[in-house]
C-alpha cells in the first residue's frame, strides 16, 4: 500500500521541482519536495521487509521479494546518486523505517543474518553509487579539461596561422601570404594590380604620433576589406606589404574598370581622416594601377605599378596613375 502512495507523491514532486525551475526558482527550492517524497520512497521500500520477518530466506516466495526488493533499491540509488542528497534522503527514509520494524517486528533469530544482509547490501549499493558517480564526474571533468586544452590550442594554433600570414595591424595579408595567394591564380586569365603608397604618412607619425598613425592604417586596412567584399569573385586580395605600402590583385580583365575601383580606394582613403580626431589631419594615397597579363610574370607587373606610384606622387599626390604597359 506504501509503494502506492509513495510512487504518484514522488512523480509529483518531480514534476513541481521541474516548475519550481522552469519559473525561476532556486536549485534548494526545487529539490526539498523532492527530497520529503524521496523520504517516503525509502520508507515504502523498506515496508516489504515484514513479509520476510516470519519466513525464510529459502522459500521461493521470500527469495522473489528479496530480489524485487534488492533490484529496485539498486537502480534507484544509481539514479539518484548524481544528486547525493537526494539518494541520502532516500537512504534516511528506508534505514529510519527498517530499523524501526525490524524493532517492532523483530523476526526469528535465523533469519535476523539475513535480515541484516539486505541492510547491509542497501549500504553496499549507496557507496558503490557514490563511487561510481564520483568516478563519472572525475571522467567528466577531465573530458572538460581536455576540451578546454583543446580549445585554447586552437585558439594558439589561429593566433600562429594570423601571425604567419596576416599582418597583425590591419588584418590583411602580409607579404608572405600575398605571393603565396598569386601563386594559386590562373595563370592565363589577365588581371590587374594596385600599388597604394599613402602620403606624407611619416609626417602624420611625426606629428600626431605613432598611436594615430595605427589608427589610419587600420582604417585604410578596413577600407580595402570593403572595396574587396564588395566585388565579385574570390580571387581578389589586399596586403600590406609594409610600412604605409599596400597591394592589391584585383580579378578584373577591364583596365577602365580596375582604374574606377582605384580612384573608389582614392576616395575612401582621402575620407579618412574625417573620422580622426584631429581636424588637421589629412590622408591621401597614390596608386598605380599595373596590368596583369597572361603568364607575365608578377615581380614585373608590380615594378610597373610601383613605377606609376611614383609618377603619382610626383605629380602631386593623391592620384591614380596607369602604368605603362
């Protein structure tokens, strides 16, 4: 009759504690209905034990019982041990109550040996319980830490790649990864380089200081990410090859429009310095826009472009100048 009353009051308290949580409550909260229903549990489980007080341990009947009676304290001490006050509670209510009947109804001398066996193995499966979710939160710590270790070298192994191939102030390639990207281009379609030269850059460091000359070259890395997303195809790219230099390779057979994307990188980079904080800064650059043909070899086409840079500088600056081809 106990196991009746016990097994609808602890799904019960269960389904409370799983509301309890679900509407803010605390964790202390949840688990005291749980913890009074799990009391009751333990005390219905140990009410099976007067059948076994006037029998024998050796008649079919008694041994069913005992089994019953061992097989479910076993799983449901597992089940809660993950929670160890809740598999004490449990473990309260069926000593309190077992060792009560076995007072009130002591049973015949021989088989008080047996009686205490299952006290005894009720013990048994407790600390087995514990052990084991002892040993399942020490697997899953470690499996956390693993994870955790995983994690941080992935994170170190980034830090390296973004090292090794992408310049640490604006985030574009550097000069190593930009040859590495040409390499892998068609070597037989034609495309068009820029070389960017920004002006007067040593004056802007000399002047409002090496902070606000990082701050103008993160930008203009900033503006070449854009001017790059916003075209169509993979195979365009920009690097800082270094100091105020910049290069980019842009997938564009159209010498007209590869010098409409120049004088756009023109524009953005004069607009700069609107955003800074000293109003009397000014950024400019000069770009030359070289072909790159089929099969011509790159270190040429940059020479070119890098030719019509100077020719922009020296024809005033902040201009697009075409090499010639």
């Amino acid at each position: 009759m106990s196991r009746f009353i016990a097994s609808p009051l602890t799904h019960f308290s269960f389904k409370r504690a799983r509301a309890t949580l679900a509407a803010g409550g605390t964790g202390s909260e949840a688990i005291r209905p749980v913890a009074v229903a799990l009391v009751v549990g333990g005390a219905s489980w140990a009410s099976m034990l007067p059948p076994l007080f006037d029998v024998s341990l050796n008649q079919p009947a008694a041994l069913l019982i005992f089994g019953a009676l061992v097989a479910g304290i076993t799983i449901i001490v597992s089940m809660l041990a993950p929670v160890p006050i809740l598999a004490l509670t449990f473990a309260v209510g069926f000593q309190v109550t077992a060792t009560a009947l076995l007072f009130l109804d002591p049973p015949d001398s021989h088989d008080w040996g047996s009686l205490m066996a299952i006290d005894a193995l009720f013990l048994v499966f407790l600390a087995y319980a514990f052990a084991a979710t002892n040993r399942q939160e020490e697997t899953a710590r470690t499996l956390v830490t693993n994870r955790m270790l995983t994690q941080r070298l992935e994170a170190s192994l980034r830090e390296v790649e973004q090292l090794a191939y992408r310049d640490h102030l604006t985030g574009l390639m550097n000069r190593r990864s930009f040859f590495r990207f040409a390499e892998k281009l068609d070597p037989d379609r034609t495309r068009h380089v820029l070389t960017i030269d920004l002006d007067h850059f040593k004056a802007i460091n000399d002047t409002f200081g090496h902070a606000t000359g990082d701050l103008v070259l993160e930008r203009v890395g900033a503006a070449l990410r854009d001017v790059v997303s916003g075209l169509d195809g993979d195979d365009h790219c920009a690097a800082r090859t270094g100091g105020e230099e910049f290069v980019m390779i842009l997938d564009i057979d159209d010498m007209e429009r590869t010098a409409s994307v120049a004088e756009q990188i023109r524009f953005a980079i004069a607009g700069l310095s609107a955003g800074m904080a000293h109003a009397e800064l000014k950024t400019s650059a000069s770009i030359g826009v070289g072909e790159w043909a089929a099969r011509d070899d790159l270190d040429e086409v940059l020479a070119r472009a890098d030719r019509a840079t100077y020719r922009a500088k020296a024809a005033g600056r902040n201009r697009v100048e075409r090499a010639a081809a």
